[in-house]
C-alpha cells in the first residue's frame, strides 16, 4: 500500500513540474508543491537502498569482539 502511495506522489510531483513548463505564466507555489514531492520521494527510496559500507562496518564489529 505505502509502495503504490509513494509511486502516486512520485508521478503527481514529476507530472505537475512537466505541466507547469508548458504554461505561459509559472506558478512558484505549484513547482515548490512538486519539487516537494519529488524530494519527499527521493528521500523515502534512499532510505531504502543498503550503505555500501554496511558490510565493512559490520567485519569490523566481529573482529573488536
């Protein structure tokens, strides 16, 4: 559920900044919305994504015990 959610705001964001380059007069509060969401986004699925020093930081655990 919170997959399909984050995917909607995602498309909603990307969608509202493509539509706001089309128009003579450009809203800011509208690109400020979907930069938000866009950022809102990205952050979610970084936090998702391992550390490439996780397994480092773990040997390095094992070998102080």
């Amino acid at each position: 559920m919170k997959k399909i959610i984050i995917t909607i705001i995602a498309l909603g964001g990307v969608g509202i900044l493509f539509w706001q380059q089309g128009l003579e007069k450009k809203e800011i509060w509208v690109q400020i919305i979907g930069f938000a969401a866009l950022f809102f986004v990205m952050a979610r699925l970084s936090a998702k994504t391992p550390s490439k020093h996780q397994d480092n930081q773990e040997e390095d655990n094992q070998e102080n015990v």
